[in-house]
C-alpha cells in the first residue's frame, strides 16, 4: 500500500471485543457493526492536505502528525468530509465545548477504542499482534524520535502503527466522574517503555491536550 497516495481505509469486520481497565480492574464487551479505517495513523502530508496546517515538532511528510489535540483530531474528520462531499460525522457547538456525533452521517470520525482495539488486535487474542520490535517503534528501538509511518510490520489486516510511533486519540471520554471530559488514547508511543505498547492498554488527556507522541487515525462507519 502506497503511504503517499490518498487516504485509503481498509474494511474491518464485525466482531465482540472486551475491554478492560487496571485502574479500576473493569472489564466489558461490546458489539461491532463493520467499519473501516486507516492504514496508517494520519501523516503530517495528509494533514497539510486538508487543513494547510503542520503542527509537528518533528517535520517529514511521512510521519505521523503529532502535537494534535483531539479537537483537532474532530476538526480534521469533518474538514476531509466536506472536502469529498460526505456529511460530516460530528456536529459542534458555537461555544465549542459541546460536540454531537451523528451516527447516520457517511463522513469521516476517529474510531471508537472499541474498534481501535478489535482492529488492532486483527482477530489475535495476544496483547500484541507480532514480537514487538518487528511491529512496533517504542522506547528501546525508537531511537527515541518518530519515524514514518508503514516502516513496521502491518497486522493481519493490513494496519501498520497500531502499536507504538505515536498514540492514537480514540471518540470515547475516559471516564466522566473522575476525570470530566478526558478522552482515551491507545496504542502507546516511540517514548513508551514495552508495557505501554499492548492491544488492551489505555490512557487519557484533555482532549485540549498536545504533545509530540500523540496522533491519530480515522475511521467510517458502513452504512445499510
């Protein structure tokens, strides 16, 4: 697959996927209609392309876009999907602090962590999809820097980066009564020790928040 070409998404199926916390030692399952979703995280070439913006520290069309914040991870969804003509996923308030998302809408959004992890996982019940160095830039082999996307081995279906490079900013609030509107990232980062970068593993930030290991890839929903 072809890293320069356009945003492409691969079909991902349906399936049951359980989540847990450690925090709270939590466990749930939820149902998952088919999707589809990026290859690869959004590269800072794709992110020009749409919003003329390049927020990175580190600078290389190839590589992931980071320094985003999940406002900016929404804005981005919706610019693309009026851009190719698709009603956008996500209505936004004037006072920008209130966001709907529009389930029928044929747009782009950022997956739920539930798809993140069923895609992630590609049909293994492992935490991880393959040794870890031969899918995933962490701490020990990063060099601790960002490389380009797709340099790694892909998962069974065909998803590069799931683990490590950079985290990915997923639609869920983490949780509401302790930590407000916190949104969940998954997926762990090139600074992240190897415990960070499993299939079940979740953290939070305000969704203000922006940092050089964090991104995002996008998703869209199959309608009938």
């Amino acid at each position: 697959m072809d890293v320069n070409a356009g945003i492409e998404l691969i079909a991902v199926p349906p399936g049951r996927v359980t989540l847990s916390d450690r925090r709270t030692q939590r466990s749930w399952s939820t149902e998952l209609a088919p999707y589809r979703l990026t290859a690869f995280p959004i590269t800072q070439a794709h992110y020009a392309q749409v919003t003329g913006q390049r927020p990175s520290s580190a600078q290389g069309d190839r590589l992931p876009v980071e320094g985003v914040s999940w406002w900016d991870a929404v804005r981005f969804c919706n610019t693309l999907s009026q851009q190719e003509g698709l009603t956008a996923a996500y209505r936004l308030r004037a006072d920008a602090e209130g966001i709907v998302w529009d389930a029928s809408a044929d747009g782009y959004r950022l997956p739920t962590e539930a798809e993140w992890e069923h895609a992630c996982r590609a049909g293994t019940a492992d935490a991880r999809y393959g040794p870890l160095d031969e899918i995933a830039w962490h701490r020990c082999n990063s060099r601790e820097r960002i490389h380009d996307v797709g340099g790694k081995q892909p998962n069974a279906w065909g998803m590069y980066d799931m683990l490590g490079n950079v985290w990915e900013w997923c639609w869920d609030i983490y949780d509401a009564e302790v930590y407000g509107s916190y949104r969940v990232l998954r997926g762990g980062g090139w600074f992240d020790e190897h415990w960070s970068c499993r299939a079940s593993v979740r953290r939070r930030s305000h969704p203000t928040f922006q940092i050089d290991d964090v991104g995002f890839r996008i998703a869209r929903s199959v309608l009938r």
